[in-house]
C-alpha cells in the first residue's frame, strides 16, 4: 500500500511531539514490506526529520546537507512549494491513503474519494477555549476533518472519549486508539550549572499547564531547605508576570529556568530528586515516559490520559489541590523507599510503550484500506 504523508507538521513544527511521532512512523515503514511512506517534502527545517536519516524524494536532504541559509522569503516559498507538490500527488492519485498530520484542511479540495487518516492529538482548544482567545482556526478547522475523516487515530482512551463528548454524532468505530513513545537517550552528557537538589518542571508553563499551583505548593518545602531549588527546563525565560508570582512568594532566588539540548534533557531527569507534571490536561503526556526512562520518580495529576501512561509506576494527586500536592512531593522528599519503589516501578513501566507498538497501530489502522 502506498502512502502519501502530508507534509504540514514538518512546515509548522521546528521540533515537538508531533513531528517526533510521524518521524518514528515513517522510520518503522521502511522495514514494513506491505506500506510505503511518500512524504512531498521540498524544505523543512524540523530537527526530528533532519536527524532521522530518512530520504524524501526530493531537494530536501541536499539542502539541509549543504547547510542551507536561504533568507526568510526564499524558506517560505520552499515550504510553500511543499505544499504544491502534495496537492499535485493528490491529484494525480497515484497512493491508497492519505495521512494528515495537522488540521490544515488544504487537502480536501484535490483527495478526491481517496481516503484518509486524521490523528487528534488533544481536545485542548475545545475544552479550554479561554487560553486560546488569539486561536481562531484549530477548532473549525479540526471540527471540519474529524467529520470528513475516513478513520481517526486518537493519542489515547481520554482524547478518544473527549472527542465523542464534544462530537457526538462522531460513530465510535470510526476511532482507533494508538499511544505515543519516547525518545530519550541517556548519552552521558552532563549538564553544567545544575544545583545538586532540585524538583523538575518540564515544558511550557502556561495557562492548564499549573505552574503558579505548583510554585504554590513547594513554598514550604523551599523555606525549609534552602538548598532546594526548582528547575523549569525549557518553556521560555521567565515570564515578568512568572518572575513577580515567585518574588510574592518569596522563592525567586531558588527557581531556575533553563534551555537544554535533545543531547542534555536526560541529564535534567537523572538529577532531578523528582518530577512533577501538575498539567490539568494532555493528550498523552511524552515527559511522563521521558522522566521513567532516566530513573527519575514521578508526580502526576490524576487527570485526562496521565493515569493511562503513569499507571502504578507514579504518585497522583487530585488537579489543583495543593494539599494533595503537598503530600505526594512530601513523601517522595522525605521517604527513600517511596522513591526507589517510584524509580523501580517505572523503569518497568516505560516499556510499555515504544515506537515499534505505535508505528504497527499506524498500519494496522492504515491496512484497514487495503
């Protein structure tokens, strides 16, 4: 079967879950005898891809070996001509599905009755449309492909039940459920200017994500031992507004925010005394696996998908109760056999999901069209 693969998610995304999953998945095609991956890529800029060895059939891997440096037009007009040739490979017909990556409906007009695959990755505009004010497409936009979408593939059993709350009339046959993986490699990479005791907090720190909840909460662990800090890896510098929350509460000098390397985020979780991922939703939760994988103990809301990734192998606290909070965080500083269990439990746990388990949920779903 012969697979065209939108292109979109490596136009938009730089580097992030998506672009990873569709990487991975087009990486395990190439050893599968009965599913070929065509991707109608002319430029991208995406890390993933441009580590993965793979080999559009194209002009792309010439240019990202010849260290392209084409000005800021000369790019969008590259990507652009990506999205051209998909429509003319649309047209011409010459594949068996359709793979979207993102909810860019460009497609619809030139398919055809060729059908295709939609992967929803969260309902998170839907259910928090509040923080996505500025957002005036995704949701009409993914609206309009869940219903023209021949299958759907959801990210997990919550991102499955949220869209059949929201969409109704959606029937529930229409949706598969594949997990997502990690990538994390432990390549020894130290990360300097760690502090030797610290709680992790990974990733974006807006709005659902429950940071200020989190600060919140650690205020007394922080007081009584002042050689405990906070780590923010990644998410951006602090905000001026995140900056003046921590003054308030008078733990600023022991909260750090720092940018890390693929190479380094491994470093972050083996040194961290735990991780906690207070988000009140996600669609899968990849730092849950990521922070298993290092040895590093979790701290979970029980909320959304987080218990199906997190299973036994985490602590859970009841979303946005600081005293429930309190207590996990408590037990896993002050109870080394809490720990040790957490980091056994987990190391167990990770390998319950691989990228081999999702790309083969991708073709079982994709051989569906046979």
């Amino acid at each position: 079967m012969k697979v065209l693969l939108d292109p979109q998610i490596f136009l938009i995304q730089k580097f992030g879950g998506i672009s990873r999953l569709f990487v991975e998945v087009w990486k395990h095609s190439i050893n599968n005898k009965e599913i070929d991956f065509e991707c109608p890529l002319v430029y991208s800029e995406n890390y993933h891809l441009n580590e993965s060895g793979l080999e559009p059939r194209n002009i792309f891997n010439v240019l990202h070996k010849l260290n392209f440096k084409g000005t800021g037009r000369i790019k969008d007009l590259l990507k652009a001509s990506s999205v051209k040739k998909t429509k003319r490979k649309l047209i011409d017909q010459h594949f068996d599905v359709f793979l979207s990556t993102y909810y860019e409906p460009y497609f619809l007009d030139h398919i055809g009755k060729k059908p295709f695959i939609l992967t929803v990755y969260d309902m998170i505009h839907e259910i928090f449309p509040e923080y996505f004010t500025s957002d005036a497409k995704t949701v009409s936009q993914k609206r309009l492909l869940i219903e023209k979408a021949d299958k759907i593939i959801a990210i997990s059993k919550q991102t499955k039940k949220d869209i059949l709350k929201i969409y109704p009339n959606v029937p529930p046959e229409k949706i598969d459920v594949v997990y997502l993986s990690q990538t994390i490699i432990d390549n020894g990479v130290a990360t300097t200017g760690l502090p030797a005791n610290f709680i992790l907090f990974v990733g974006n720190r807006g709005a659902y994500k429950n940071f200020k909840l989190f600060a919140e909460t650690t205020v007394p662990f922080l007081k009584v031992d002042p050689s405990l800090y906070i780590v923010c890896a990644g998410g951006g510098k602090l905000s001026g507004k995140e900056i003046e929350m921590l003054e308030e509460l008078n733990i600023a000098k022991q909260v750090i925010q720092r940018d890390y390397k693929d190479s380094e985020l491994a470093s972050f979780y083996k040194a961290a005394r735990v991780f906690v991922f207070p988000s009140a939703y996600e669609g899968f939760g990849i730092p849950t696996l990521e922070a298993m994988k290092c040895g590093c103990p979790v701290i979970l809301a029980n909320s959304s998908c987080l218990p199906e990734v997190g299973g036994d192998a985490v602590l859970y606290f009841e979303s946005n109760d600081k005293d429930s909070l309190a207590g996990a965080i408590d037990k896993v500083l002050n109870d080394e056999s809490v720990r040790k269990e957490l980091i056994q439990k987990g190391l167990r746990q990770v390998y319950e999901f691989s990228w081999e388990k999702t790309a083969e949920g991708y073709f079982n779903v994709i051989k569906k069209f046979a």
